[in-house]
C-alpha cells in the first residue's frame, strides 16, 4: 500500500517489480516458461477489460444502451455461463474470463473491472460503473491484483450491503459486512493505492518451475 498514490502509480510500481525481478535472472529480461518466450523486459501492455473483450469478441460493453438482459441475451449466445441475479458488469467479467484471460502470454495490465467484481475499489470518475482496478496477467495467468482504495465510508457501506444481498443469491465469494471497517472510513482515510502479488507465481514464472509446491 502507499498513500497517495493511485492505481497507475501502483501500476508503474509493479512492472517496476518484475522487471528488476527478470533482471535477476536474465540479462535481458526474457524468459522461457511453458514453451513461451515471456519479456519482461519491455513495456507491458495496458488494456481497458472492455477493449480487451471487444478485441476478442467484436462485443462492445461499454455501449450504454446494453442491458442487464441484453448482456445475458449475448451470454446465451456465445456460451457463457451466468447466475440469474448477475448484472451487466457481471458478463462483462465473464466474457474476459472466458474468452481473453488464457490469451494473455505476455505482462498485460487488464484495468477498469466491473464495480460488481471490485467491492473494495474506488469508482472510476469518468465511468462510475467501473473501479480504477487491474490484475497483471503473464502466461495467461493473474500475477498481481490491485487497486485505488476505496477510501469513502458511505460508497463502501453500500458495496457490502450489495455484496450480502449476492451471498443470500447464492453468491459463495461475497464480501461480508465488515462495520469495523467503515467506521474506520467515518474517521478519515487518505487516497491511496494497493497491490497484492503472487510471489510464489512470479517464482514459477522467473525460475521455469512447473509447480508452485516446488517453488513453496
């Protein structure tokens, strides 16, 4: 975590991570996992999940005329499976899930995810239906998730009251109502920005190992 810093910042931290990470290894930065040759070396890119998606798929879901319904007309077509109370953003996670996620062989940051998959980010100010969140993909494989943190005690109490309504759903992964929490919010909180990394992955990644049980 930093304070102060928002999800790009923390977005330049990470690939600034992995790149001094590959330099260990390999003088430039170049890797060779799962018969792909992985640089790490350069630039990652960086990609909207919506793009990513439309890149795929030619379905553009940041159309504002589409539909809670419209969006599982299209899951229905192309396959995709869906809970009854899953919405828009829901299907949009989905569809990257489905149809992009194993695509991505070199470092890509996938950013602006779904408020409905992001209980714990801020809103995007432009687009309020997205959160400034990414993951970092490599090998078709999540390396890093991060965030600006949501720092707004009222926002966030209504995201875990949304999430609880998704548990009672059937939703298994909601967040809990966690009061402690928001009344720290009440309190004050700066802006600042978060990332969780899986060591053990980027081990793997960095060493050729085919198990994480070998690299742990």
């Amino acid at each position: 975590y930093a304070a102060y810093f928002d999800f790009r910042d923390v977005m330049d931290e990470t690939e600034g991570i992995v790149k001094a990470a590959a330099k260990v290894v390999s003088d430039d930065g170049k890797v060779t996992y799962q018969g792909h040759e992985i640089d790490l070396g350069g630039d990652f890119k960086r990609i909207t999940m919506v793009d990513s998606v439309k890149e795929k798929t030619g379905i553009d879901f940041s159309d504002e005329s589409m539909t809670d319904d419209d969006a599982k007309k299209l899951a229905d077509e192309h396959k995709v499976e869906y809970k009854p109370y899953w919405t828009k953003g829901h299907i949009l996670n989905a569809f990257f899930e489905e149809f992009v996620e194993d695509t991505l062989i070199q470092p890509t940051f996938v950013y602006e995810y779904p408020v409905e998959v992001s209980p714990l980010a801020k809103r995007n100010k432009e687009n309020p239906a997205m959160t400034d969140r990414f993951e970092l993909y490599v090998d078709g494989s999540e390396l890093a998730n991060a965030f600006s943190e949501l720092n707004d005690p009222i926002d966030q109490y209504e995201r875990f009251e949304n999430q609880l309504k998704e548990k009672e759903l059937g939703n298994e992964e909601a967040n809990e109502m966690d009061i402690d929490f928001v009344e720290a919010l009440e309190y004050g909180m700066p802006p600042a920005g978060g990332m969780g990394m899986g060591i053990d992955r980027l081990v793997m990644l960095l060493t050729g190992s085919e198990t994480i049980r070998e690299v742990i």
